[in-house]
C-alpha cells in the first residue's frame, strides 16, 4: 500500500501479503485509502488504524473457519478489528452476548469472562467485517466506499484457494455472499443475525458451533475450541 495510506501500518501475516498487495494496487482501494485518510483525519474512526487488518494476522495456511459480520463496533475502545469481538476490558455488546448464549445452550461450555475472541482467531477463524472502519456512533457509515469489494475478493480468494472451508453468514448482508462460495468444495451455515433485533428469528437455536466442529472432524482438522 502507498506509505501516505492511513492503514498502511496495520500488520498482517506474511501469509496475506501477495493477495492484500494485489489488492492495495487496485483502482477500488487507492479511492478507499483517500476516503480513509481524510475519515481518520478529520473524525474518530474505529478501529484505530494498528488494527484494521488484524483479521489478517490469523494464518492463511491454517485458516478453515470464517465468520462474517457487518461492520465494526462504533462505541468507545469496542472494535479491535476482528468480526463481532471486543478488546477485554470492554463489555460485550449484546449480539456477542447472544453469541455466547448460544455457544453455551449448544455445546454446553461456560460464557467466556471477556469478549476478545483472539483466541478464536489463533486457530484458524477468519473473523471478517463486511467493511472493516467506521465513524464513531454512526453504524454503516464506510458502506459503499470500497470495502465490500474488498470483502468479496477476500471470500473470491479463500474459495478458489482454500480445499475445505466453514463459512458461517450471520444476517442478510452475510447470507449475500453465500451464491459467491462453491458448495461442493465449502460447507456453509446461514441464520438470522445474532443482533437482539434479529436472534429469535433463527440464530437461537440454531447450533453452528457444533455443525462447524462436526465438519471440521469429518475433514481431519483440529475442531474449534469456542
């Protein structure tokens, strides 16, 4: 990326480097990066911008699992750059207590003390924003700016590349991306968004942890701790 990017410092693994440089090349990105470094200079943006490609710190070698949310959390210190989780000292916000709530009702494990899910990152879950920054207090507001397109070359990418994958779309905008991944190849778990607006009509219920870790076992690889 262009070293005057304000993201241009935000570290990832070797592993992404020949795709997210491929990427940053991109007539789409380089108008992403002016919108950006004028958002960042101007406004509070979330997440700080050390962190907005922290999704892409998990290995590409080991990545088998991939969580796609909407975009980050706007609230004070919430985002942290990976899908749905919060740095530790922050309160979860209620769609990762939903989340939580169904680990537990499905796989009967206690409710985590914190709401970081580096841990779930660690081994092998892409937890992926359909755009990746946002406006303080302004849910949606870096919509249609470039990083959808970003989002759908990532799947585009994991799905031509990758053997075997979960993909797991919580909400409409997810469930969108699902006519882009090849069945055949990848197994996908579609359901209502864990929001307390939404996770009555199918995410409860709905047991994804468990279907992801039989499928992960039926494909020889090392099932998910949640």
């Amino acid at each position: 990326m262009q070293n005057n990017s304000p993201i241009s410092h935000s570290p990832y693994h070797p592993s992404w480097r020949p795709f997210l440089e491929a990427e940053f090349q991109q007539a789409y990105f380089k108008s992403l990066a002016t919108f950006l470094k004028q958002a960042y200079t101007e406004k509070t943006i979330y997440p700080p911008k050390s962190q907005v490609f922290s999704a892409f710190k998990t290995d590409l070698e080991t990545v088998k699992v991939i969580i796609i949310g909407q975009d980050p959390y706007h609230g004070p210190g919430q985002a942290n750059g990976l899908a749905f989780s919060v740095n530790k000292n922050i309160q979860s916000p209620p769609s990762l207590q939903n989340i939580f709530k169904e680990i537990h009702a499905d796989l009967g494990t206690a409710i985590p003390a914190n709401g970081d899910l580096t841990r779930w990152a660690e081994q092998g879950v892409l937890l992926l924003n359909n755009t990746l920054t946002v406006e303080a207090h302004r849910a949606g507001s870096h919509r249609d700016h470039g990083w959808e397109t970003f989002t759908e070359h990532v799947i585009d990418y994991l799905n031509e590349t990758k053997p075997h994958l979960v993909f797991i779309l919580w909400g409409n905008d997810a469930r969108k991306k699902a006519s882009k991944i090849n069945r055949e190849k990848h197994y996908i778990l579609e359901s209502a968004h864990p929001s307390p607006l939404s996770a009555h009509r199918g995410f409860f219920g709905s047991k994804p942890f468990s279907k992801t870790n039989a499928k992960l076992k039926s494909w020889h690889y090392p099932e998910i701790i949640w």
